[in-house]
C-alpha cells in the first residue's frame, strides 16, 4: 500500500498533463483570469443580453443582477466571475447600492459567509473602479 494521496495524485497528473499541452499554465493564476475578458460597452451588452434579443423582456442591468444574486446564493465560490459580473453591472448603470441590495438580498437564501464573501469581492471592483 502507498503513502501517496489519490486526490494529489490526480492533481499531480492533471497539472503535468497542462504543462505538456501548453508550459504556459504553469504559471496561470485564477486570480487573474478576469483579466482576460474585457469589459463590454453598456450597447453591446444591451444588444446581445437585453432588449435587443427580447424587446419586452429584462434589460441587461437587470440579467446582470440577477446573474450576481445566483453566483452569490452558489456560495460566492466563483470569484472571477463575481468580479466580471460587478464590473459589467458598472458598464451596464448599476448603482452601488443595487449591487449592494442584489448581494445582501442572498445572505437569506444562501447564508451570510456567502454574502459576505460576494460583498468583499463586489467592494473591490467598485474600490478598484473608484481609484482609476
């Protein structure tokens, strides 16, 4: 019988197996994967995610929100995409105080560690936007 724990083991091979496909990974950090995917104009998304695909239906903003209040619910594990959805709720005419009341409103359906999680990340966005 081995020492060696299975779940590292797999990670192990998962790791070697990325850097053989690209040595690039190596050295990927999750932490800036949000960087990889530019902001898009309030029009576009308006365009591709709001009245443009259904005239009658939810505007983007309010497809944005609601895209924040489920990622906060899942327990705010998905952190780049909380800070990609904040971002774009910004472009989109969010306030902060609807982004505020969006992730406070979840703290009841998916327990306050994730709403104080999703709020930590939203406030970084929102501290990062205000200093450029």
């Amino acid at each position: 019988m081995t020492d060696t724990n299975p779940f590292e083991a797999m990670m192990k091979m998962g790791q070697d197996w990325a850097k053989a496909i690209n040595p690039a990974l190596e050295s990927f950090t999750p932490n800036g994967f949000e960087a990889l995917f530019p902001t898009m104009p309030k029009d576009v998304m308006e365009m591709f995610m709001g009245k443009g695909i259904s005239p009658d239906g939810l505007d983007a903003k309010t497809r944005l929100l609601l895209t924040l209040a489920g990622l906060t619910v899942l327990g705010a594990q998905a952190e780049a995409q909380i800070r990609i959805t904040v971002r774009h709720l910004v472009e989109a005419g969010a306030t902060k105080q609807e982004i505020a009341e969006t992730i406070a409103q979840m703290g009841m359906f998916g327990g306050v560690p994730a709403m104080s999680k999703a709020m930590e990340l939203a406030n970084e966005v929102l501290e990062k936007d205000e200093a450029e």
